[in-house]
C-alpha cells in the first residue's frame, strides 16, 4: 500500500502500474520523513501537473497549499482526486510558474515550504528561480528532478518536445523544442551557498534493490542522475512570517 494508490484509478495511471509505484516510492522519501516540517506550514508547490503533490503536502498536514502549473489540462485532472478535507487546502493556479511567482510576491504572499520536484532540469532560470523563492521566506524548500554528475560547477543545455505533457512548457509562441538546462550537483550547491542556503543531499541507498526498478533514474552510475536535496536558511533572519 502506498499514498498515491488511488491514482490507479485515474488515467493515465491507471493504464500501467509502474507510475504509481514510482510515486509512492518517492513520497517515502520526499514527504514522509518531512511530515513535521510540513505540518501546518504554508506551501507552494511550483509545476503542480495535475496536484498530486500539492495533495500530498495537504495530506501531509499542510495548512494550505498553492500549486502553480502551465498546463489546464492537467488541473483539470485533480477534479477527479478523492474529496478529503486534503483536497479542500489545495488551490491549484494556471500559469508560468516565474509569472506566477512574481505574482505571488505582488500580492505579499508568503510560504514556509516550498516544493520544486521534477521542474528544476525543465527550466533555465535557475538562480532567478530560487531568488524568487528566497524571497517568499521558506524554511524549506525541496529540490528533486537531474543533476549533471560532472564534476564542475555547470549546466548542460539541451531541447526537449513541449507537447510531452512532463516537459517544459513553451517559451515564445509556436515553440515545439524549449530550451532546459540540467545543473550539476556542484552547480547547484554554489547556488544555494550564494543565497545563504545549506544544501543537504538526500539518501536514496536506503530503498532496497528490489524496490529500485521504478527508480532507476536515482541510481545512474554517471551521466546525469535523479537527485533530491533540501534548502534551509543559513541566517535565522532569512525567514520572514
């Protein structure tokens, strides 16, 4: 049994199991041991597709969760999640997750936790991202998606198809290729030490071999490799409520 079970009986879940087992493997590692920290925190939830983590931070104990998300077809798809007092904290707004961050500070929104699974490798605004997340004053913020395995401080560009409904949305009108950026591991702890961040890496070796096959992407021996880290201020002063 595993939290996000009840996606198998949702398309596109529910047309192979392999999905759902992934993301119940995931939640192990990236909520659950984080439950305390996310309990009764404000969250925002950057590139939310259809919610399901933005569920799953609610679920969690989250006091309200925002999910940012470009795409209105998968929104729409949270309709058909269970109704729970979970689902009822969550609000999910269509847009470019940097407009709908802008927005959110215009509006003098703040969060204590911030989640950015499986977006960060999608974008090339990584240090204009985390600045404006720094500035929403989380506690936390959970980092998962490719890093680079080079050894330097770096980014690799490459292009990859918009109407993949898990890639990058487009970046000017008519684009079918946007352009992304995979950071190296070096690269993005020196973004996180330039805005006064810990960067502390999260340990996969605990999720037993046999469980692996859904996660194989975590344990690529080189080349660019499934990571998952979290930022917590350096200065106590950082958070602001």
């Amino acid at each position: 049994m595993g939290f996000f079970d009840f996606l198998g009986k949702i398309e596109p879940y529910s047309e192979k199991p392999g999905p759902v087992r992934r993301l119940n493997q995931r939640h192990r590692v990236l909520i659950e041991p984080l439950a305390r920290e996310i309990a009764g925190a404000r969250v925002l939830d950057l590139a939310a597709h259809d919610g399901r983590w933005a569920y799953a931070f609610a679920s969690a104990g989250a006091a309200s969760v925002v999910g940012i998300e470009g795409r209105a077809e998968l929104i729409a798809r949270f309709e058909q999640f269970p109704d729970t007092t979970a689902k009822a904290r969550v609000t999910l707004r269509e847009g470019d997750i940097f407009d709908g961050l802008e927005a959110a500070l215009a509006a003098g929104e703040r969060y204590e936790v911030v989640g950015v699974l499986g977006i960060f490798y999608h974008i090339m605004d990584h240090f204009r991202l985390l600045r404006l997340v720094r500035a929403l004053g989380p506690r936390l913020i959970i980092i998962d998606g490719d890093f680079s395995q080079a050894k330097n401080a770096m980014i690799q560009l490459l292009r990859e198809n918009v109407e993949n409904p898990l890639n990058a949305i487009a970046q000017i009108d008519g684009q079918e290729r946007a352009l992304i950026g995979i950071p190296s591991i070096k690269a993005m702890e020196m973004m996180a030490d330039a805005l006064d961040y810990r960067c502390d890496w999260l340990d996969w070796s605990h999720v037993p071999a046999a469980d692996r096959g859904p996660l194989a992407d975590y344990f690529r021996p080189q080349g660019k490799c499934r990571a998952s880290c979290l930022l917590r201020p350096r200065t106590s002063g950082l958070h602001s409520s």
